[in-house]
C-alpha cells in the first residue's frame, strides 16, 4: 500500500523525493509537515510579508531603542545627531554595538 501523499506541497514527482525532509516520512508514519499545494499557497499568502524596500541603506527608516524614537532615514537620523549615516547603519546591522551613543534597529 503506497502511503506516499504525492499531493503535498514539497512532494517532487519527478526526483520521487521530499523537498522538505532529508527522508520520505509519509511512507513509513504520518508526516508532520504534510499540506497540500492549496494549503500551503494560503498560507504564504496568510504570512506573506512583503521585503524591505530597496535602495541605500541610509535612506531607510530606524529607530533609537533607548526612547523608541523613530526617523525616517538613517541619514536623517545622523544629520539631527551630528554623526555619520554608516555608523547609524552599521549598529543596525550589527557590525557594532552601539552609534552616537545610542543602540539602533531597522524599523
């Protein structure tokens, strides 16, 4: 009896493989990552978050995490504190701690 659910999202029929498992799960026990194409295209739709804007890095929106005050670039950001856009974005990216003696995120 062939347990097999070909109809699953990551099922690839033509390598007869799961793409999501390193192994077949279904043939043997019930597989816990198991939704049809149908479900899981609801689903990335349900959870789609759309990718950040493209472009310079100091153009993008940061907040400074010890107020929760918010600006709408990184560049802004600096110019208001007297520094450099590239250490506002590198504590954003994590290459430091902290810039201009604040720590800082991507909104």
């Amino acid at each position: 009896m062939d347990q097999i659910k070909r109809d699953c999202f990551a099922w690839n029929e033509a390598r007869n493989y799961c793409n999501a498992l390193s192994e077949v799960l279904c043939a043997t026990k019930q597989c816990p990552f198991y939704k049809t194409s149908a479900q899981n295209e609801h689903d990335k739709q349900k959870y789609y978050r759309p990718e950040p804007k493209r472009g310079f890095l100091c153009e993008q929106p940061v907040m400074r995490l010890e107020d929760g005050k918010c600006y709408a670039s990184a560049k802004e950001a600096a110019e208001q504190l007297g520094g450099r856009s590239q250490y506002i974005v590198d504590a954003c990216n994590r290459k430091c701690d902290s810039s201009l003696g604040y720590h800082w995120r991507w909104l």
